[in-house]
C-alpha cells in the first residue's frame, strides 16, 4: 500500500513532538477493503464524505487552538494568572505580549490541524472519485456536490492557515511528494480557485430558516471569498475592497440562497438555532451525541458556575480565560483606544446583562457578570473556590489582588498592597474574580431542562458578517453614510427603543469600525484578524499590552517540529 506522503509528514510533525519515543509510526495492516468492497450503500458513501466535515466540526467548534490563536493575544481576551493558576510557565502572558516563539503548543496545533483537514478532504476526495454513483441509486448531481463541498472544506482551512502563518504547502493529491511552501500570492489563489470552482456545483438554500447541518451550502463558498478578498491586502499586499464588496452585496440581495438577519439576537446563539434565519454556516451541536464547546465552556467560566444553573451535570469548568478589563483597580476606566469590550457595549444594549436562562429554551444577557446568584432561583449560587472561598463570587471588569489588599503576608509580615492604588492591574496579577465572561457560543440550561445542554450550534459565518464587511467596503471606498446605514442595520435589533448611539458618517473611523466589529462578533474567533487588516495588532497598546512595531508578528512563527518533519518548509521572518 503507498504511502499517503500529506499524511506522513504531518503526523511526523506530531511524532518530533514525542522524540523520547522510539516505536514505529508506520501503520500495520490487517484488513484490507476497496471501494468495490466497502462502499456497496449510500450510507456508506456518505460515511466516507462526513470524514472531512468531523475534522472540520472539532477544528471549528472542539479544539481552541485556532480559536486561541485569534482571540488571546489581542485586546478581546486574556487568559491572566490566578494566583497559583494558570501560570503554565508563563505561556499565556507571553502570548498576551506578543512574545511568540516555535515551540508554542497552539502553534503547532494551529498548523498541523490545518494540514490534517484540508490532508482528510483530498482523501476523501480521491475515494469519492472511484464510486459510481449512479449504480447504488443517487440522484443526478450528488457527486459533484460531495466533491465540491470536499474543496469548500480545503479552502476554509487554506484560508486559517494563510491568515495565521502565510503560504502554504499546496497538494492537489495525498499521493504527492513533499511540498515547500508556496508563496502568500499562490496560496490565495489557489484557495480562490478551489471556492470559484465549486461554487456552481453546492446546494443552495431556498428556504428561509432551513435546518443547517454543517454541510456548506453556496453562501458559505460565497462568504469565504469575500473573507479572502477583505483582507487580501494584509494576504497579498493587494487590496480587493470593491470584489469583496460585491459578493456581500449578492449575498444579502440573495443570490446564493435565503438568509436574513435574525430580529432576535438569541435565535442565532440559542438552543434552536439550527433554524436560525442568519447563519449561513454553522457546526452542529446536539445533546449527548455531537456535543460542541466552542464558548470554551470549561475554560472560561468560574469553578462552580454549574451552581448557578442549579448544579448542571457536565458542567465542570477550570476558570481561566476572560475579556481584558475596563476598570483599573481603584475602578478608573481605561483610555486605550482599543480593548475593554464590556464598557465598549452600551448599557441599554439587551446583551449588556448577566446571563440567565428563563426556561423553555429560552435566555437572556451575554455576560458573566456582578454577584453570581441567580435572579430566579435565589437559592442557585457561584461561590469562591480560592481567595473568595465559600463566598458568593462578584465577577469584575477588572484584574487585581483585592483579596490581599491591606494584609500582611503570612510568611513576612509585610503589607504589600496597603490601598487599592498599590494593586498591580497586569496579565499575571489576577483572582478568580478577575475578568467578565461570555456566554453566547455556549448557552446553557438549568438544571431542570438538563436535555437542552449541548444543543447550540456554533454559528462559522452568518448574515452580520456580510453586513460588516459591505460596510468597511463601502467606508474604504469613501462611502461613510451608507457604511454607517448597514452597521445602524444590525445594531437596531439590541436596543428596545432607538439606538442612543448609532454609528454615523461623523463618528465612523478606524476605531469606532474596531470597536463595531469587536462589539458584534466579540468571542466568534476573528479578533486577531480584524486588528491586523487594520493595522493594529502590532502597532496599538491596550491592557497591559505595549505595541511591539513588529510587522513579523502579524503572523505566527512554524512550530520546529513541522519543520523537522519537512526539510522543504521555510520559517516565517522574524523568528
């Protein structure tokens, strides 16, 4: 059997990781099937296709390296030490200053799960290529379809792998050789090709509000070219506004299929939003089969949330990321430019609330936020299980050692931080207090409707997006008014009455846009890419954050073990 060369050298990459082992990597076999043999039914066909789209489901809403590598490090997210947790010798507090190196585990994830699907897609592929399709009875179109789909697949995770590391090895087939990388141009235009080559050939959704299942639809391909085309000029040093611009425009005015802005916020982030109206591709998520955490469920919210929720099961969580502050420790607003998203949301913003969930599939508020009792269920509390132990936990916008302030260490005597305006605010001085959270991509129930955990999908593209990205076209091309009229579009549905601070032509510039995208899509994994279109990520401070002035840092480092694994692989300048 040959050897499948994509294959090999990304597992060879993972197995560098593991040097102090010497066992074989070599697979041994001891069946053997053909496509004659094994795909004898439709269900086995369509087993063979879902292969790629598991990959695909984890690497989008399971894993949080891409996810990591887009929000920590940026002015949404920080992931601070806890005291005695979360240290992780300094890992985080690097990423959060920029200090990125090759042997960063999410580094290595970042690249090697980007290889592996888009490795998994082309297998798939190939096997689909081999079966006939009309002899076990499918209709007319299914397997162009199937294949298409297979490509859509390849080009999203083409298109991760050039925002976050540049070119990439480009395979057409399993069967190849080793690869170098290609050139940042190459890479976007082979992931342009792949997305216009399918693109005829996807189904489309002619019903409003059909059942999403994962599968890309024509919209999703339509939507990911106009990803590429948005931020072609920080790809390729091109700028492609007007083309993005106009796949946007298509895609409202419903040329690839029916979608409109969900009126209620809750319906694209809820238990039932397989339905939803705006999301144009999603992962699916349902309870106890396919389960999602892509609110990074257990790695944000403090140790004994599940209790506010009436001590769900399966609701364990480590108490770890969070959004950067808003408030110094004396309670002083922050006046960065960029970060403090919670302040960033206006107070008559529907969102703008702790969460809760009401019942019958139904919730409020998008925050972790204030003293953790439930409003319904008084007797459902969060307490403390380090400084505040046994204590109701008041979740803050802020990050400091309030718990220590004016005590004397138990070792020294000293009093270290007598007044609040001694406490250090910075990404290793926190408590577990420290730091709002979000819960939108993760909603939960409570205990009494325990079978609606795991039920909502995590929303990859929606309608929104397509708003924005018109938008930042049309300000680009001089346009303010008609920028600031989609933005007021999408805005007009979190507030009971008239917007208080609706975007116009006078008020939009570069940060009001940050700000906007950051408020609309905070938490959805795109952060990092949005501050370097416009150029921000390395040239602007926030929280305990200094601007580097690296334009090598707009993208991240090749792990050294990938590079171990393929001599023909070049690092990125500047490490």
């Amino acid at each position: 059997m040959k050897k499948k060369n994509i294959f090999h050298s990304i597992l060879a990459g993972a197995a560098l990781t593991l040097a102090a082992t010497s066992c074989s990597i070599e697979p041994e076999f001891y069946t053997q099937v053909s496509p004659e043999t094994f795909y004898t039914s439709q269900d086995a066909v369509w087993q063979r296709f879902n292969r790629s789209m598991t990959h695909w489901r984890w690497y989008m809403g399971e894993s949080d390296a891409r996810w990591a590598l887009q929000e920590l490090g940026t002015d949404e997210y920080c992931l601070p030490t806890r005291g005695t947790d979360w240290q992780d010798g300094g890992q985080y507090q690097r990423i959060h200053h920029h200090d990125f190196d090759d042997h960063m585990t999410r580094i290595h994830d970042g690249w090697k799960n980007v290889g592996m699907g888009v490795a998994l897609a082309w297998d798939a592929l190939e096997d689909l290529n081999q079966i006939d399709f009309d002899k076990l009875g499918f209709e007319p179109g299914t397997r162009e379809s199937m294949l298409a789909q297979q490509q859509v697949v390849a080009a999203s995770l083409l298109l991760d792998g050039l925002d976050l590391f540049g070119g990439q090895p480009l395979y057409n087939s399993t069967q190849e050789d080793l690869k170098p990388r290609a050139t940042d141009k190459e890479t976007f235009e082979y992931i342009d090709s792949l997305l216009t080559e399918a693109l005829p050939t996807l189904p489309v959704k002619n019903e409003m509000g059909a059942m999403e299942t994962g599968a890309p639809y024509a919209a999703a391909a339509a939507a990911l070219r106009a990803r590429l085309y948005f931020n072609a000029e920080s790809y390729i040093g091109e700028a492609m506004y007007d083309k993005a611009a106009q796949i946007c425009q298509d895609i409202i005015d419903g040329k690839y299929g029916k979608y409109e802005l969900d009126a209620d916020w809750t319906k694209t982030f809820g238990f039932t939003n397989e339905y939803s109206h705006e999301i144009i591709w999603s992962v699916p998520s349902e309870n106890a089969k396919t389960e999602t955490n892509a609110g990074y469920w257990t790695w944000q919210v403090p140790y004994n949330y599940k209790n506010y929720l009436g001590g769900i099961e399966g609701s364990g969580s480590n108490n770890g990321i969070g959004l950067t502050p808003g408030l110094d420790p004396t309670g002083k607003p922050y006046t960065y430019k960029l970060g403090s998203p919670y302040r960033k949301f206006h107070d008559d913003d529907i969102r703008k609330q702790p969460y809760v969930y009401l019942g019958n599939g139904q919730h409020k508020g998008m925050f972790i936020v204030g003293e953790l009792v439930n409003p319904l269920n008084p007797e459902w509390t969060c307490t403390g299980s380090r400084e505040y132990a046994g204590e109701v936990l008041t979740i803050v916008d802020q990050v400091g050692y309030f718990a220590r302030v004016g005590k004397a260490d138990k070792e020294t005597g000293e009093v270290k931080y007598p007044t609040l305006e001694s406490l250090p605010s910075t990404i290793a001085h926190a408590e577990e207090n420290s730091c709002i959270r979000l819960m939108k991509r993760c909603p939960r129930p409570d205990v009494n409707e325990q079978k609606l955990k795991g039920n909502p999908d995590t929303p990859v593209i929606r309608l929104a997006e397509m708003y924005y990205i018109l938008a930042e076209c049309k300000y680009r091309a001089g346009d303010a008014d008609t920028a600031a009229e989609l933005i007021n579009t999408v805005r007009a549905r979190y507030f009971e009455g008239a917007d208080p601070d609706p975007v116009t032509a006078a008020n939009l510039d570069k940060y009001r846009f940050l700000d906007e995208w950051m408020i609309e899509f905070l938490g959805e994994g795109r952060r990092r890419t949005d501050l370097v279109r416009w150029d921000a990520y390395v040239t602007e401070d926030w929280w305990d954050h200094k601007a580097t002035n690296d334009p090598n840092l707009n993208r991240f480092p090749v792990y050294y073990s990938i590079l171990g694994s393929n001599s023909l692989l070049k690092q990125n300048p500047g490490y």
